[in-house]
C-alpha cells in the first residue's frame, strides 16, 4: 500500500505583483488507486457491477426497459 500514500509536492504560485509563494499541494497516484479498485476481488463483482444481463459487452438494458438515474445521467443535472 506505499504507492496509494499521498504525496506533497511544491508548487510556485508566482504572481507578478508579489513575491512567489511556494505551496505544499497534495497528491495521489490516481492510476495505481483506480488500478486497485479494479483489481480487488470483494468489489469487481458482476452483482456490482452495472452490466446487460443477456451480453456484458453490449450496451446496457434495463430490465423493464428505462435506464436508471446513473444511466440517463439524471444524477449529473442535480449536480
């Protein structure tokens, strides 16, 4: 699990009107942390994950027929 510590990384914040300022910014090494979701056994499960039932590579189809809210991306307009 040491590569999904975060890390500190300087950056400048250099503007014309001041003196440049140096921040300490956090950050993860995204690639590896969702490479670990994909690969852990308890949550890439088919009952988790939101597949059509009669093909997993085709496009999803709701069992009566309507998308859900992930789906329609009804949650996205709420945003």
């Amino acid at each position: 699990m040491q590569s999904c510590r975060p890390a500190r990384v300087p950056v400048d914040l250099f503007r014309p009107d001041t003196e440049e300022d140096i921040l300490d910014v956090v950050v993860f090494d995204f690639p590896t942390m969702l490479a670990s979701l994909f690969n852990c056994p308890v949550l890439n499960q088919i009952e988790n994950l939101v597949v059509n039932p009669r093909d997993r590579f085709a496009k999803y189809e709701g069992p009566n027929g309507k998308l859900g809210e992930i789906n329609s991306a009804l949650w996205y307009d709420k945003a």
